[in-house]
C-alpha cells in the first residue's frame, strides 16, 4: 500500500517542478524602458531604468535526482530544461536547479539562469511546496546586456509544463 504521506511530497515535488522551472515568459515581448533617477550616491549618478520583457517558458526535460538516502530526502534535487519564446519564436532557453533543503513541510533552494539573444540572467529563490501560483524570483545578475542586471522575474504557471515570465529588469 502506497505511503499516504510519501505520495503527497512526490505530488508537492512535481508540482514544484513547474514553479521551479520559472527561475529563475509572458504572450507578448513588450521591452519598455522608463527613466527613474537613482539613489544619490549611486554609481555615477546615472539614471537606471527599467526593463520589462514578458516571455513564455516550455518545459523541455526534466528529472529528480535521488541522493543520499533512499526515496525523497535533504539533498535531493529537481533538474529541468526549459525553452524561451517571444511571439511563438524560440529565442532561448532556462536551466534550474533545485534543492530539497526541508521536508514536510517541503522547500527547494533553486537557482536558474536563462541565455537570452542579449545575454544571460540569473535567478535564484527559496521556493516553499506547494507552491503558490504565482512567485516573484529575485534576479541576482547577469551578463552581457545584462551585465548590470537586477530586479526579479515574475512567474505564474499555464499548465504543467508552461509559465508566464515577466522580467522586471532595473539596469
């Protein structure tokens, strides 16, 4: 008889798969760019400005890898592949790597980067299962473009294998 308890962190696991693949894209690419003074002090004083570009997420792959300890335990990871869209066009693609650093109630330390025509971003994130529907995940760099990248991505989940991406991107 299958474990009551098992099942349900296999089932929160799962359903931590698609949150987790957002790490770290929205129906239309809509880079806007707004000047907003920066803090005094900042940097040479230049203005930042914010970047929003909405992209679409597609699972490619994924797997659960079982370290440690038979069945799911601490230090078990969640790896999965994810191909980026913009107006239907394949323009990228998203790496993550999740952690289970708690059990019952369950959380992944996951960390993401997504390679982009500009450049790439990385994302980093404490997920806590089950997960909620939509998160926002902070960005903690990047490079080319985005070399000065900061701000967080926006995730909300469209199926099992499909999100929405709202990069709120302040360079």
């Amino acid at each position: 008889m299958p474990n009551p308890r098992k099942t349900r962190t296999i089932r929160s696991l799962s359903a931590a798969a698609g949150v987790a693949a957002a790490l770290i894209g929205g129906l239309v690419a809509a880079p806007l760019a707004s000047a907003a003074p920066s803090a005094p002090g900042a940097a040479h004083d230049a203005p930042s400005r914010t970047e929003i570009l909405g992209l679409v997420a597609r699972q490619t792959q994924s797997a659960s890898v079982d370290l440690g300890k038979k069945g799911l335990s601490l230090g078990d990871q969640l790896v999965i592949a994810e191909d980026i869209y913009r107006g239907g066009k394949r323009i990228g693609d998203h790496s993550v790597v999740c952690t289970y650093v708690h059990l019952e109630p369950g959380a992944l330390q996951c960390v993401g980067t997504f390679a982009l025509p500009k450049g790439q971003i990385s994302g980093q994130a404490l997920l806590h299962l089950p997960p909620a529907a939509s998160i926002d995940i902070p960005i903690t760099g990047g490079s080319g473009a985005y070399d000065t990248a900061r701000g967080y991505v926006h995730t909300v989940a469209a199926g099992k294998t499909e999100r929405h991406l709202t990069f709120h991107i302040v360079h």
